[in-house]
C-alpha cells in the first residue's frame, strides 16, 4: 500500500468489510456460525470506526487546509513542546500524501487571495533556523510552498532562530511567505494592551525593513486572541491572522481568526493524512 492514496484504501478497506460480512451470508454454515460471525465483523467494524476517524467528512474541496507546524529535525527542538518539531521525512510523506490526493500547496496570501480547490497552506510558527537548513531545501525538491511566522528573535539568538539574511533568502526563493508573530513570541492575552501593541508593530516593523515591504498576516502566538488583540493585530496594518484551534473549517467572514490544524511529531503517514484532511485520525 506504499504511496496508495488513503481515499481509495479506505473505500477498498470498507469494501472488503462489506464482502466479507456478504460471505458470511451466502457461505453454507449453520445458523448459529453465521450469527457469530456477523456478530464479530460488526464488531470489528464498530471498534475501528470508534477508535479511528476515517469516517469523517474530508474537508469540502473548496474549504482551504491551514496546517500549522514549527520546526523541521530528527531532535526535538523545543523540549517543552516536542509534538513541535516535525521530522523531515513526516513532512515530505505528508506533501507527497496529499498532493497524490489532489492537493495542492501554496502560501497563505495566495490561498487568501484565490481559495480554489483542495489547497493547502503549510505555516510553521516561530522561525526556527532549521526553516532555513531543512524546511527551504525540503520545499525545493518537492516543489512546495509555506508561509513562516516570525519573531525578531533573530537579532540575539541566530543559532536558533532565522536572521535576516536567511529570511531574505528564502523571501528570494519564492516559496516563502512571511508573516509577524509579534518581537518576541509575547503571548498578547498575558500582557498589557500597551505592551502587546509595542510587540507586534515592533516585529512588523523589522520584518518591513527585512523584506523591503509590509507583511499582510499575523499568527497569534500560542493561538491566543482578544477582541482588543485582533483589533490591536488589524491596527498595525494587517489583514488576517492565525489561531491553533483544531479542525478543518472555512475561512471565516473575520479573517482574524482564521483555524489552522496542528500536525504533531510521530505521526504515522496515514494518521497525518486524517490529521490534514479531517482534524483528527482519532474518535
């Protein structure tokens, strides 16, 4: 099953079940080894479909993926949040998973700007270096595209985070989008109104000079928002931002609180692919 779309395996799956509970009836046995059996494939099939979500809706084709992700290694990069760092190998299974199912990938301004049909938006938040060492050569190979939400942290600590240079570079590529993600990973709802508008006009602004023109989204750190946050948010010149709420819904008629669907570390290739494309490869 290497590289079969999932869509068909689990149509195949649920047609196997399907002839197999059909043999139990048209096979000779007694009454009583034809009870049991069909006893035990529903059951089978109950217990899979209650501990697994392949039942749920995929979301519609119009209805954009906005995955949300942050580092790219084989270590875990924050030990604090290890579902964070995705490895290498998950992330180019889950390209090359969906766009075998039709998917396609783009940044978030062109999937704002044109949702069309079975598109994705990978965004990793933070701006982690290895954005630049393993997520920009992953991205050329496969011929994809993300959008990066980045701090200013940078500036102190860029054997961590990515510089300005690095974020040019992968700005020049053409497969990089940026966007804020305030100066230094403030969460806006912990901090004074005063505060929270300094972090995130601060970060827009380095990220200004950086790429030589405004960035057009921002992602809430932590997923965290107000009403006074998103106002503070579209009050620096933005025009959509980010949370981390769970599950694969429209655009919303307030581009602020846009939903995006984490994909956690060490996932297997088919759980991801339910994960991208209904929320959740769990009950």
């Amino acid at each position: 099953m290497r590289g079969f779309p999932y869509e068909r395996t689990i149509r195949l799956c649920l047609a196997l079940w399907a002839a197999a509970l059909a043999g139990v009836w048209l096979a000779p046995l007694p009454g009583w080894a034809r009870l049991g059996a069909t006893i035990a494939w529903v059951a089978v099939g109950v217990i899979v479909s209650v501990r697994f979500a392949w039942w749920r809706q995929r979301a519609p084709r119009g209805c954009p993926l906005f995955l949300m992700l942050h580092a790219v290694s084989d270590d875990v990069v924050d030990p604090d949040c290890p579902n964070n760092t995705i490895r290498p190998k998950e992330l180019e299974r889950l390209i090359l998973d969906l766009r075998r199912a039709g998917y396609t990938f783009h940044t978030v301004g062109e999937v704002l700007a044109e949702p069309g049909e079975r598109r994705v938006a990978l965004t990793f938040d933070d701006g982690f270096v290895d954005n630049f060492t393993t997520l920009l050569p992953i991205l050329r190979r496969l011929g994809a595209k993300a959008t990066c939400y980045v701090t200013n942290r940078g500036l102190t600590a860029p054997e961590r985070f990515l510089t300005a240079a690095q974020i040019r570079e992968m700005d020049a590529s053409g497969l990089v989008e940026f966007g804020g993600h305030t100066a230094g990973h403030t969460v806006l709802t912990q901090v004074p109104a005063e505060v929270a508008k300094r972090e995130i006009e601060e970060n827009r602004a380095w990220l200004t000079e950086v790429l030589g023109r405004p960035p057009t989204t921002f992602a809430y750190p932590c997923g965290a928002f107000t009403n006074e946050t998103v106002a503070l948010v579209r009050g620096a010149g933005y025009s959509a931002a980010f949370t981390m709420r769970k599950g694969m819904r429209p655009v919303p008629e307030n581009p602020f609180r846009i939903h995006r669907q984490i994909v956690p570390r060490g996932c297997r290739p088919w759980q991801a692919y339910l994960i991208a494309t209904r929320g959740r490869f769990r009950v």
